[in-house]
C-alpha cells in the first residue's frame, strides 16, 4: 500500500470512530432512548496530490434503533393503591427506570394483597419474593414482569400506615433495588 493510501486509511478509520462516538444518544429523563450506528467506508483513489495528503471519497450510513417502552408508558403500568394520602414520582432511576412512592393509609398486609391484586389487574405476572407481618407491622416485595418491562414493589408499615414504593425498567436491570437511593 502507498504512503497516501496508508493516510487515507487512518483518516478514514479516524472519522468511522468520530462518527459511531457522536452517534449514540441516550436521555435519561425523556422517554426515548436512541442509538444511531454509524458505519464509515472508504475509497482510496490515486491523483495528483502532494506527498503526505490523501485523496478519496468516504461514505457513511446511519440506522437508528429505538427502545420503545418509555417512561410514560411505564408510568401507566404502576396503579396508585387505594387510600393513597400521598404520593411522590415517577422520578427517573438507573437504566431508563421510574420510581414512584406512596403512603397508604392502612394496615400493611391489607393494603399489600389490595396492591398485589391492583398489579395484576394491570397485567404484571408476578412472584412474592417475601411477605410477612405481626404486631400491627408487615409488608411484602413482589416482582414481575409486563409485556418486557419488569418491576419491584415493596410495601411495610405499622399500624394504620404503609409506605409502598414501586418501580418499573423497560427490561430487567442489572441494580433491581427499588428505593430512593437508585
């Protein structure tokens, strides 16, 4: 290969890495995620140029690829237990997932099998991953999934209070806990 040749090369090896860097996007608070991959030919031709320059042509395609659960759709998937007094969220957590908080006024394990029966009312398929209560105190944490998207709901309080929080991810995150701290 000539010297040109090996120029034109780099700097079209350069620019196929410059492209597929600023191709990609990620909004972690909007509700679309997108990522642009670009793939960069070239084709080296001879000509008149001065020693060290290359000439040739460099050719580029993009083809994008969408996420389609987004946020608002994840939103909907989270029903608001009954007797809500308060509620905090949907806040944006790690890998494009919502967390939402409720304070329930009820016993913990009432408003926990109401909240369960609300989920799967909703369309989640899921499992209790633990459940238990005694001396006015319980709660419970389930998980599941809806349609690709899969979520953790943990619930406990003390007498006539129970704090819920609910989270949902387009698909199962590596980090599944659902807390504030996310």
């Amino acid at each position: 290969m000539t010297r040109r040749r090996y120029a034109f090369a780099a700097a079209a090896a350069g620019m196929g890495v410059l492209l597929s860097a600023c191709g990609g996007s990620s909004d972690t608070g909007a509700t679309k995620t997108e990522t642009v991959t670009a793939t960069a030919t070239a084709e080296a031709t001879t000509g008149t140029s001065a020693p060290g320059t290359a000439t040739g042509t460099a050719t580029t395609s993009a083809a994008p690829e969408t996420t389609t659960t987004a946020a608002a759709d994840l939103q909907s998937l989270i029903p608001t237990p009954a007797n809500t007094s308060r509620t905090e969220g949907p806040d944006s957590i790690n890998d494009n997932g919502i967390h939402t908080y409720f304070e329930v006024a009820g016993a913990p394990q009432s408003v926990m099998d109401a909240y369960k029966a609300a989920l799967e009312a909703k369309g989640w398929s899921l499992s209790v991953e633990n459940s238990g209560g005694g001396g006015h105190g319980g709660g419970a944490t389930f998980t599941g999934t809806n349609n690709g998207a899969y979520g953790v709901f943990t619930g406990g309080g003390y007498r006539e209070t129970t704090d819920v929080d609910a989270c949902a991810w387009p698909s199962k995150p590596a980090h599944t806990h659902c807390d504030d701290d996310n």
